[in-house]
C-alpha cells in the first residue's frame, strides 16, 4: 500500500510527468492536472477500499495501534496545525496552474520561493539544507536534459526518415479499431516501463503516439459515450499517466520495488515485495480500463472547468 500509494504521484497534481506531457503534447497543464484529480481519487479509493477489505477478512494483517501509543485529540490538532502551511503553498501553486495565471515555471519558482519561507518561519531553513536541495535540483535537472538530447535526436531522425508516417499508416492499415489501437499503445507502454525510465518512454512514445490518437475517433465501448474530439488528448494523456503508475510497481525494475526494499526489513524478501506488488498493478489495470470505458472519469473536471 505504501508503494501503491507513493505512485499516486506520478498521477494527482502537482506531477512533474504530467508538465511534462503536456509540454511534449502540447497540451494545457491545467486540463491534464484538471483530468487527472478524479482518476487519482479513484485509485485511492480503490486503494482503500482493498486494505480495508484484506484487514476486514484477515485482522491479523492489520492489528489495531495499541492504547499506549495512540494519541489523544488535542495532539492530532497540534499535528495538523503544522501542516496548514505547506498545505497552503500547494493549493496556491495549483490554483496559478489551474488558472492559468502562471506558466509552469512561473508556478515552481513561486513554489520553491514558498518553501523556502515555510522552511524559515519552522525554523527549518539553513544553508546546508539550501545547498543541498539546489545540488538535488541540478543533478535531476541534468540528467532530464540528457535525456531530452538523446531522445530528440532519436525522434528528429525518425521523423525525418519517415518513421512517423510508416508507423501511423501501419497502425491504420492493420484493420483495427481505435479502442484495439488504443489497447496496442498501452501494452506497449506497460512493456516498456517494465525496463525503461518514465522520461525516456515519454520522449520517445508520446511523440509518435500523439500524432495517431489525434487521427483516431473514440465513439464509445457498451454504448457508452466516448471522449469528444476537443478532449481526446487529455483523455489519452490521463491513460499515459495512469499507465505510467504501473511502471513503478512492475517487476524487476519499478522504482517503487527498490525503494521500499531500502527501509524494509531484512527479513522481507524481493520476491514477496515483488509478489506484494501484483495485487497493486491488478486494481490500477483496473483504473485504466475504468478510464478506458467511462471517459468522463478524466474529462468531466476540465470540461467544467474550462468549458469544453
């Protein structure tokens, strides 16, 4: 469930995949962000719903806090009121994101600047810290530019030597249907997570992806509507983020699998971490069929907000 749950932030705002989606789509940050707040709340709830369950069934996997270590009302409060700052800072850099009053690096510099006053005023902020969240910073920065190099000469040279064409008139002549196109694209996606770090997939799937979805009519599974033409790409781009939450718990390389192995005890095993996982990819496939069938999931948030 910890895993499962720190990857909810490859998905709910403020994702730094989600910018930069949109940046390589050329799409609004505020939509996507807008589209991906329901089916993050979906999963969590899917989330929930399951420990509950699995704690409703088997107790024993989930034993209740002791009465010596639970804490009274008074010290709940106390905690909270620590968080009313930060809390703060992220609803006002979503809300200049949301609004469109701030581009995304307008918003993160605010962000950062933010922080840094939350930071002084819990008496937090020292220049050890300063210079070690900007060298954090500039390392991350680094390697997602060299990333972007590599990647752009590789789709550069593929468009110019007509991979974009040969691959789209391949897909559109194969005689399948935009929801079997569809389907194609996300398996290929979850492949590719299984082995590939989730920048590199974005700069070298989306661009070739992006340009057959916009080409592509979804008319709806069951009867059921489908996504209009004005919302399809954020449509899509959701289902991107959705899947590339699997990317995280899919064996043998999620970053998720490696992290917890890293404050686990010794005592647990790769393998049942990796066992651990597979109930967690099962609900988010279920998500993304969810997605899938009923678009409005994704699209209902930004349509109200936006007017589309």
């Amino acid at each position: 469930s910890i895993m499962a749950g720190g990857a909810l932030g490859v998905l709910i705002p403020p994702s730094i995949l989600a910018i930069l989606y949109a940046v390589v789509a050329q799409q609004s940050v505020g939509e996507l962000y807008a589209g991906s707040v329901m089916p993050g709340l979906m999963l969590s709830g899917l989330y929930i719903a399951y420990v509950l369950l699995r704690a409703y069934l088997n107790p024993a996997v989930g034993p209740a806090v002791p009465v010596a270590e639970r804490i009274d009302l008074a010290a709940k409060l106390k905690l909270l009121r620590g968080l009313i700052a930060p809390i703060a800072l992220v609803v006002v850099v979503l809300g200049l994101l949301f609004t469109g009053i701030a581009t995304p690096v307008e918003a993160a510099g605010l962000g950062s600047f933010g922080a840094m006053i939350v930071a002084l005023v819990h008496g937090r902020l020292t220049l050890e810290g300063l210079f070690g969240a900007s060298l954090s910073t500039v390392k991350a920065t680094a390697m997602v530019l060299w990333i972007i190099f590599g990647a752009s000469i590789f789709v550069g040279l593929y468009i110019l030597k007509g991979g974009q064409t040969f691959i789209t008139e391949t897909l559109l002549g194969t005689g399948l249907s935009p929801y079997g196109i569809l389907l194609l694209m996300m398996v290929l996606l979850v492949i590719l997570g299984m082995f590939l770090d989730w920048v590199g997939i974005l700069l070298l799937a989306v661009p070739i992806f992006v340009p057959i979805i916009k080409q592509l009519t979804f008319d709806g599974l069951f009867g059921l509507p489908g996504p209009s033409s004005d919302q399809v790409l954020v449509w899509f781009g959701v289902l991107y983020l959705v899947n590339m939450q699997m990317s995280f718990l899919s064996p043998p390389f999620g970053y998720a699998l490696f992290y917890i192995r890293g404050v686990a005890p010794a005592s647990i095993s790769m393998a049942t971490i990796f066992r651990s996982s597979l109930i967690f990819l099962a609900i988010q496939v279920l998500a993304l069929v969810l997605v899938v069938v009923f678009p409005a999931i994704a699209t209902w948030l930004p349509g109200l907000m936006y007017g589309k």
